[in-house]
C-alpha cells in the first residue's frame, strides 16, 4: 500500500511541475459561478476517508495513515474555506496563477520528500518487548522452536515438520549463518524434538551426491508429498556447502516419525533456492531467489523498483532443471503446484504479489498483491498467506529486538481467482516477521524464519 501511495504523490509532484494542466483547470474553475457545491463534496469525501482511518486500531502506528489523516484534516480546512470563505479562495487562486512556479516548486519538492518516506518506512510505532516466550489474548505460543521457517503436517495430522532456519544472504552474512535440523513439533502436547534421521541409497535424487549420517544442514523450504508407491517424501532446501535439495523418506514409528535419506539433487552455483513443491514421481518445481552473490543495495533497490531477480525452476531425472517461463518475479519465494489443474502458485516477496500460473499456456490467470509474502500453503481447498506489514527500514530498529514485534497479516485466498475470503492483523504481536501460516482445527498455527515460536491464533 505505501509503495502505490509514494507513486501516487510522486504522480502529483510532477504533474504540479509540468504546469499546463494545473493552470488550464484552475482558469476553468475560476469561470464557476459558485464553488459552494465543490466545497460540500470535499468535506464529505474527507469525513469519509478521516472517518475509516480513525476507526483503526492502532491506526498512528502507520506512515500511509498518518499522511493519509493529514491530507484529509487539509481538504477539510479547503472545503470549509470554498464554502465560508469563497471569495478569499478565489484571490489565492489568481496570485497562484500569476506566480505560479513559487507555489508549485515547494509544494512538488514536499510531495517527492513526502513520496521517499512513505516507501522506506511504513510501520512507525513502538516496538513490543516480546524477548520472554509468553502467549497473550490474541496469540498462543509454543516455545523453544528454532526459527520454524516452513511447516507442513505429518499424514496423521498429530505434528508438524518445521525446518531450523539458519538465514541466507544478503540479509545474513555467511560466518552467522546457523546451522539446524528438522524439527517434530507435537500439536496436541505442544512439545518440540528433532527429527532422527538415517542414511540409505540415493535413490530418490540425483545419484550424484552422498550425505552422512552427522553431516550438517541449513535447511530452508520444505514439502511432503505421498509417492505413486505410497511412501512419504519430504523435500529440503538446503544452503549447507552450496545449495542442495535433500530427499527424505517419511516414515511412521510409535506415535512419531523419523526419516530416512534416500538422495539429494546438486544444485548449479548459479542459483540460490528458497522453496520447493514435490509431485508424486519425485519430480518438483524449487523457486530460484536471485544470484547468489545478491547484494544488500541490490536487494533494497529490487524491493524499491520491483525488477525481476528470479523465477521457477522444475527438475526431473531425465532433463534436470529447466526454467518455467512466466514464473520471473523480483525475489520469488514460496510455491505450490496443483498437479490436477496444472497451475503453478508463486509468492514474489519483493514484488509484492501473489501470481496463479497457468502451466499449459505459461499465462498469469490471477494476480493478488500484499507486501512481501513468503511461504504458501493449500489447504482445505484454500491458499494461505502472510504478509509482512512493514517496508524494509522498518526492520532497523529489530536490531536488538528479537524476535522483533512488527506486525503482520494472514490472508485466506480463493484458488483459481485468488479473491480474498479472509484476513487477520495482528498489530505487537508476541511473534513477529512470519513466514508461513497452517490452517488446522480452527486455528491457524504461525511460523516465522526469525523466531524461536510457533503462534498459534484460534479462528473466530
């Protein structure tokens, strides 16, 4: 929302500067007999837009709200003045003509300032200290989960499987990024353990790579898909030594789980992966970020301008990766394929938008903005999403912070047309910067890439 708002001021400030068109309607609204009518409009249209505003929690914490209240308290003073006070407007219209570029050029230079800090800051507010793992009235927490930044549910839907995220660049610098392992997260106890994991064939990969039983990982994305066969498949993304999607076979013991490697898929230098949708023959589509030596600048200037760094990729034994064309997008993140209807789900965070592909004629049937989704989640017939309700300054101050308590949304979609069908804020929450959320049992369970919690938020 700022991003369309700081293009809207910036519009005006150059339209102000063009003159022509500004100094043709205001001689044409000279040529009114009365503005009394035009005035009455204003203030009806601003008590309105004041109105819907002020009524919003927390609605200073903003900085498109606050620029949104003074603008409208201004047109409400604009409108009083062309109603009470017409002929005093019309003499400041005639000296604005007559000196025209002495208004329009300080007004245009606060417009541009006003456009710049609406689209590097959004979230303005104070910061909660949610440093004590403790729920509230609004979110549940489950502790000690280290930094959960996917989930997905075992088939008996008792657990979900949660990767420990280590971070990635350029966001992370190498020597401090973490190393983890899957976690088991027990739904109905609420306790958390790691995966035990044995070492088999590569059968399922590439054939080309081996993994020992201690070797270490920085998992990312990840997805659990039944074979044709019947087994379980878990994929991971993982950056340890270079990028790689790990196989795992999923395998039920006493009222638990463990997994078995059985293979792995080397990954081209040239690519960096962030999340990965599996098919029943073991085939999958990874999204492709940017390079991996993406900068810090070429990250902010990405989320600024919104240019493509990246797209989908699908991978097979027989052909191994190849590019989906139609899926570019700035920071392509998390995905979903729909192997019945052939569409290819794909959220671009620095891009802002959710994209529904068609895969039979490569065309975007369906777009659905909201600032920086990351993982996406069918279930119930339903796309899930999050959405981060900040820009990226906003993140400075987490410095310190963490987790840090910036809000957040999660979106329910509809498939095909991606309408929404629902949405919850949550403004301080006791989590913060989410990464995925799962519905389940009237409650939509939360991760987040920087938090050691899972939030847990009972529908009402």
């Amino acid at each position: 929302m700022n991003f369309y708002g700081s293009v809207f001021l910036l519009a005006v400030a150059v339209l102000l500067l063009t003159r022509y068109p500004v100094t043709w309607s205001l001689v044409r609204f000279l040529q009114l007999s009365s503005w009394v009518k035009f005035g009455v409009l204003e203030l009806m249209i601003a008590g309105v837009v004041l109105g819907y505003v002020l009524t919003k929690p927390f609605w200073m914490d903003y900085t498109e709200n606050r620029v949104v209240v003074v603008i409208g308290c201004l047109a409400v003073i604009e409108g009083l003045f062309l109603i009470f006070a017409e002929s005093y407007m019309r003499r400041l219209t005639k000296l604005i003509l007559s000196n025209y570029y002495k208004f329009a050029i300080p007004v245009a230079l606060f417009l541009v300032g006003l456009s710049c800090y609406m689209v590097l800051w959004s979230y303005v507010g104070n910061l909660r200290d949610i440093s004590t793992c403790e729920s509230d009235q609004k979110l549940s927490v489950i502790c000690d989960v280290d930094y959960p930044e996917d989930l997905v549910l075992t088939p008996d839907g008792h657990f979900f499987i949660a990767p420990q995220f280590g971070g990635i660049g350029p966001s992370v610098e190498p020597e401090n990024r973490r190393t983890g392992r899957l976690s088991l997260v027990n739904i109905v106890e609420q306790t958390v353990r790691d995966l035990d994991i044995k070492i088999s064939d590569n059968t399922w990969g590439d054939g080309l790579c081996e993994r020992s039983k201690d070797e270490l990982m920085e998992p990312h994305g990840i997805d659990l898909v039944q074979r044709g066969d019947g087994t379980y498949q878990l994929a991971v993304i993982d950056h340890y030594s270079g990028d790689s999607i790990e196989m795992f076979e999923l395998i039920s013991t006493d009222l638990s789980w463990t997994l078995v490697w059985r293979g792995c898929v080397n990954v081209p230098e040239v690519y960096y992966l962030n999340d990965v949708s599996l098919l029943e023959d073991g085939s999958f589509y990874v999204s492709h970020m940017y390079h991996p030596n993406f900068g810090i600048v070429d990250l902010w200037l990405a989320g600024l301008f919104k240019y493509n760094t990246g797209y989908v990729m699908r991978w097979d034994q027989e052909y191994g990766f190849g590019q989906v064309p139609g899926s570019e997008g700035a920071y392509p993140n998390g995905l979903i394929y729909d192997l019945e209807k052939e569409l290819l789900y794909v959220a671009h965070t620095l891009g802002d938008r959710i994209d529904v592909l068609d895969m039979a004629t490569r065309t975007i049937l369906a777009t659905f903005y909201l600032n920086s989704p990351d993982n996406l989640i069918m279930k119930d017939g339903f796309i899930w999403a999050t959405s981060w309700d900040h820009e990226l300054l906003d993140i400075i101050p987490c410095e310190g912070n963490f987790p840090c308590a910036l809000p957040f949304s999660v979106y329910q979609l509809e498939p095909l047309t991606l309408d929404l069908i629902d949405e919850w804020h949550f403004d301080r929450p006791k989590m913060g910067m989410p990464t995925v959320s799962y519905p389940l049992d009237n409650r939509i369970w939360i991760g987040s890439a920087y938090s050691e919690r899972i939030g847990v938020y009972v529908k009402r």
